[in-house]
C-alpha cells in the first residue's frame, strides 16, 4: 500500500495568492501501481514510434530482368536474376516494411495507470491549482510571465478544460511546457513534466474521466 496524498489543496490565482481550497477527485488519492504506469509508458512509446524503416525486396529492385548466363556448360553456379539477395545491389531478405508498432492496454488498465500517474504528482506534492490560467494574445512572453509569476521554472504540464488557442500557441516554444486538454491528458506526459498544473474547471472532468 503507497502513501494517499491529501484531497485538499489550495487554489491560487494568477499573482499566486491563495483564493480558496478545493478537493481533488477520488483518482489523486489511489494506490500508486508502478507496474501498470510502466506498461503504459511503454505502450504510448510504442505508439508513437515511427516504424518507417523500408527496404527493397528482389522483386522491387530496378534490373535482374535477364538471366545472367544459361543454365548449364559455363561451370558457374546456377543464376536467374542479378538482383537476387546474396548478389551485390540486389535486394534485401527479411528485411523491414513499414509497421506499426502500436498497441493498446486493456481499458481498465489504461485507467488505473492515469489514476497511478495522478495520485504520484499528488503524493509528492507536485500538484497545483490554479483559478484561471489563459493569456490575451498566442506569445511566448506572455505564458512565460504568467508561469513566472505563479513561481513555475521547470517543466510544467498545464491541463485545460477545452481547447485554448492562445495558451496553446503561446507555450509551445517554451522548453519543457506542454498544454494539454482533458481529454489527451496521458500518463507518459504527467509523468515527463515535474509540476502538473491544473485550472480549477478541469477538476471535474479529470474525475469523470478516470472514474467513467
């Protein structure tokens, strides 16, 4: 059994001043399970791996239409096509063809992994809540003050209820900053920024997500 993280946290508005406390969903405080965030990790890794590698089979290497020497009488091995695999610039046996790579963990276990990688931020103190978090106008300057003045230097995870063009365009030069709705929040990415920063609308629709 792990550590449970307090449900209660403080909410804090965009000069980082504590305007209230709210109550996180049940999922931040469940039994962290490493084995299954793991496997999530490696599945999303999979996933996202390009698996473009090509090479040319004998049948699609240019040349080799013609039989090299007849059959018999030269003395030299039998041969029908110069692009065969143990020739030089013929093609390739066994090579790789364009795959995919991905897979998917069963639905409870994707679940349980998002809860696990909620509840460790949670845990280690690495959560924060944040009234509202949005910028006028898609610059980096803009986010990086904002982020400057809540007191976040690392890498950050901003989770948003919906989709938010100017902090979307904002951060994205940022090193380390990523900006995510509710719905693509993922387990390798929580677990890949250091402070998960939630805006105080997105609580409840985390809590729906890991629980429906």
């Amino acid at each position: 059994m792990t550590e449970q993280a307090s449900l209660d946290v403080p909410v804090v508005d965009g000069r980082n001043a504590e305007v209230g406390r709210v109550t996180l969903p049940a999922a931040f405080a469940v039994d962290v399970r490493d084995s299954v965030m793991f496997e999530q990790v490696l599945s999303q890794r999979a996933t996202r791996r390009g698996g473009n590698a090509s090479t040319k089979t004998r049948a699609e290497v240019r040349g080799g239409g013609k039989k090299p020497w007849k059959q018999k009488g030269t003395g030299r091995a039998r041969a029908g096509s110069s692009r065969s695999p143990i020739w030089r610039g013929g093609g390739v046996a066994l090579g790789p063809q364009p795959r995919s790579y991905a897979y998917r963990l069963p639905r409870s276990a994707r679940k349980a992994a998002l809860a696990s990688a909620l509840a460790q931020k949670a845990r280690d103190g690495q959560v924060r809540v944040v009234a509202s978090f949005a910028v006028g106008e898609p610059k980096t300057k803009l986010v990086r003050q904002a982020l400057s003045a809540l007191g976040i230097h690392g890498s950050v995870l901003i989770v948003c209820p919906g989709d938010d063009r100017n902090l979307t365009l904002g951060a994205r030069n940022l090193p380390y900053t990523t900006v995510t709705r509710v719905a693509g929040l993922n387990v390798y990415d929580i677990l890949k920024h250091e402070i998960l920063l939630i805006q105080r609308d997105a609580l409840a629709a985390i809590g729906e997500r890991c629980e429906s």
